[in-house]
C-alpha cells in the first residue's frame, strides 16, 4: 500500500545521550572558507545498491599522521577504506556535509553533487535542475565492488566551511574561476569527445517538485514505493504531514528491507483509531514493534500533524528496529554514527536533543530546516518533502560500509 498524502507525537524515550555545541545561526554569506591540505582528504565512489549505484564519501585525516586511505592503481585508483578501522579519520555522506562553491559563491541551491556513470567510468557532477552538470571530478574507469577514488578536474580542490573562525562540520568543492566561465570550458563535458552531449536532464515523478530541494530523495523514495501524490498528480511537499501519514511512510520504508507488517487489524490500536481507520494496521504494527506509543492519556491523536523533533524519535526508533532485523519489541541499543554530529543551534536543552543530536550523526537524517543555516526547528511540524527525504535516508543508511 502506497502512502496517502503522508505526522503530532509525543515525545519518546531517548536511547542514548549525546553532548552538543550551539552554533549561532548563519546566513549564507556569513560563511567563509579554510584551505585543506589536499594530500589529507580524499573524494571516493562507494558502490551502494541498485536504486542509488554509487555514493558520494568524503573522507579527510582529522588528526595529523592519521592514516585514512591508501589507493592502488589508476585508471581507476582503488582505495583502501582504512578510516573503518584506524582513528583521527572522518568519513561520511550527505546533502549536507558537502556543497559546490564557484568564484566565492555557495551553489547549494542551484545545483546538487552527483554521481553518474558515463563512457566507462564515474563522473562527480554538480547537477542543476536543468540545463549541463558541471563535472568536477572522475574516476578513469570502473571496476565492480571496488572504493574509486575520484580525482578532481584542474581548479577544483576541497574546502571547509568556516563560521566566526570555527570551522564547521561542511565542505566545498571550490572553484575559484565564475560560473559562466566553467560553463563555457571543457569542464562541462562528460566524454572525451570533443562535442558532447550534456548530461541528460531529472524527470521528476511530480510537477510541483522540480525546484524543491528534496527532488531527488522524494524521486527515490517514490521509486521505492514509500509515497506516492495527489489526485491531480502533485506531491504537495510543503504539506505538514500527520501522526499517521507519518506511521504509513516509516512502514512501507521497513517493508523494503524485509519487513512484513500486517494489512489488517482486528482491534483498535489507540483508543482514538478505530480498527476499521485506513492506517490502523499500520499504527498497530508500528506500536508492536515500540516504534510509536500514545501519548500521557493512552491517545494517537491520527490526524495531528508531526513536529520535527517527534519525526526523529520515530527514525530513530525505526532504525533501531531495522539493525535488530525487526524482532519485535527490542531494539538496537544504540546506533552507529556515520558522521559528525551536526551543530544546531536551537537544540540546547530541547527534550529530544540528544536524538536529534544522533539522528544528525546517523546518515543525515537529521539535518537544518531546508538544509540551510544552523537551526533545527524542533517544534515546527514536519512537512512532506522532508519528511520522505528523512525516511529515505533512514532506510537507506548502511547500504555502504559504515566508517
């Protein structure tokens, strides 16, 4: 069962506690850069899965001496992922760890960092909603199952973002040259040839996503069967979603990594959601399996819409459930970061801070309001775009090694 136009929780238990800096929030242009060794960070292409086949990872020594990666060959270069085993190594993926900035401008919104597969090897693009992807770096060839180590084009290198002289937990792939000159240079290319043809543009699955940020999670995860529009053929992505939408879109996640959850229900699972409601089954199923409870007076409350916070409670719960491989009742007792934690800056002494802290940590499922800025807004209701690109990134969190 596809979802509905996909929710107000109340607050759940909080699996482990995680100490967090604020940050104050910024705009973009209080934002500079800091210079990386670049012998000290390396681009790699992880082979992910069939919906995703490569993942962009970001791999940098944050210690000095550390020893992170090797890489072997050329052609493509294979890397040693030695930051899953050594320390002083950082490692991780996300929209939100890494952005394109070009002659002193960040292009987080105009274009997204991608990894296609083009003539016999890999290609890193910054890929516009239309029109030709920058190609920022490539991998020479291709070999099946292997880490490539993506080299960068000439004028690209790998910068930090800086905040009031704090460097933050984000990256760039900076250039310094404009955009309309990398626009008219060979940069742009995606073959050898001389004249190639752009890279093909995103067909969207909804009309009314095309310029939203989340594009490529909500097509993704539309793919995967999890959401689904409108009778007119819209997603609404800026709808706040509720408690129930909510409990659809996080059961049809756990159904593509081996789930089975009933499709009917014989009793009320909520004294306020009757049996015969259209998401009983699945608020049951997800009550089984401690994902949700009911709030101090035994209620659902189906139709009140969910805050931010109260989404990841449930990611949190739901990833906990899919690492335990569903036995119902127990559930991980902690989660395995992928990354840093972010730094919010309105989280401080939030009841759910230390999961939202996590769920950061935790394939970016956590991320600022609109992935801009520094600010989580715990209490603002979740809106549909965000919450399927949260659920997506929860589901799809360990389908490449964890460093």
């Amino acid at each position: 069962m596809k979802l509905k136009f996909i929710p107000n929780l109340m607050p759940f238990a909080i699996a482990a506690t995680i100490s967090t800096v604020g940050v104050a929030a910024a705009t973009a242009t209080d934002f500079s850069t800091a210079e990386l060794d670049q012998d000290t960070v390396i681009s790699v292409a992880i082979p992910s899965g069939s919906l995703i086949p490569y993942k962009l990872w970001l791999v940098r020594e944050t210690q000095p001496g550390a020893t992170c990666f090797t890489v072997s060959g050329s052609n493509p270069g294979i890397v040693d992922p030695l930051w899953q085993t050594n320390s002083g190594c950082s490692a991780g993926f996300s929209s939100n760890l890494f952005s394109i900035r070009v002659d002193g401008e960040n292009l987080r919104n105009q274009y997204s960092l991608d990894i296609v597969e083009r003539e016999g090897e890999l290609l890193l693009v910054g890929r516009p909603l239309r029109g030709r992807s920058l190609v920022i770096g490539r991998t020479g060839g291709i070999t099946p199952n292997d880490f490539l180590e993506i080299q960068l084009e000439p004028g690209w290198r790998i910068t930090q973002r800086v905040f009031e002289d704090s460097r933050l937990s984000h990256f760039y792939y900076t250039n310094d040259a404009s955009l309309a000159s990398l626009l008219e240079s060979d940069s742009i290319a995606v073959g050898p040839n001389p004249t190639p043809d752009p890279l093909p543009e995103t067909d969207f699955p909804f009309p009314d996503i095309a310029r939203n940020i989340y594009a490529a999670e909500i097509t993704a995860a539309f793919n995967l069967g999890l959401v689904s529009g409108g009778a007119d053929g819209t997603f609404a992505p800026t709808r706040p979603v509720t408690r129930e939408e909510a409990v659809v879109i996080v059961a049809e996640a756990l159904q593509t990594v081996g789930f089975t959850l009933p499709e009917t229900v014989s009793t009320a699972p909520f004294p306020d959601v009757a049996a015969d409601r259209w998401s009983a089954a699945r608020i049951n199923a997800l009550k089984n399996l401690g994902i949700v409870t009911g709030d101090q007076n035994g209620q659902f409350r189906p139709a009140d819409t969910i805050t931010r916070a109260e989404l990841m409670s449930m990611l949190r719960r739901a990833a906990e459930q899919k690492v335990q491989l569903g036995t119902e009742g127990v559930r991980a007792p902690e989660l395995t970061p992928t990354g840093e934690v972010f730094d919010f800056s309105d989280i401080s002494g939030h009841w759910n801070e230390a999961t939202i802290a996590q769920m950061s940590a935790y394939c970016n499922v956590a991320t600022p309001l609109n992935e801009r800025g520094n600010a989580f807004r715990p209490d603002t209701s979740a809106l549909r775009d965000y919450t399927t690109a949260a659920t997506f990134r929860m589901i799809d969190c360990g389908a490449t090694p964890l460093p």
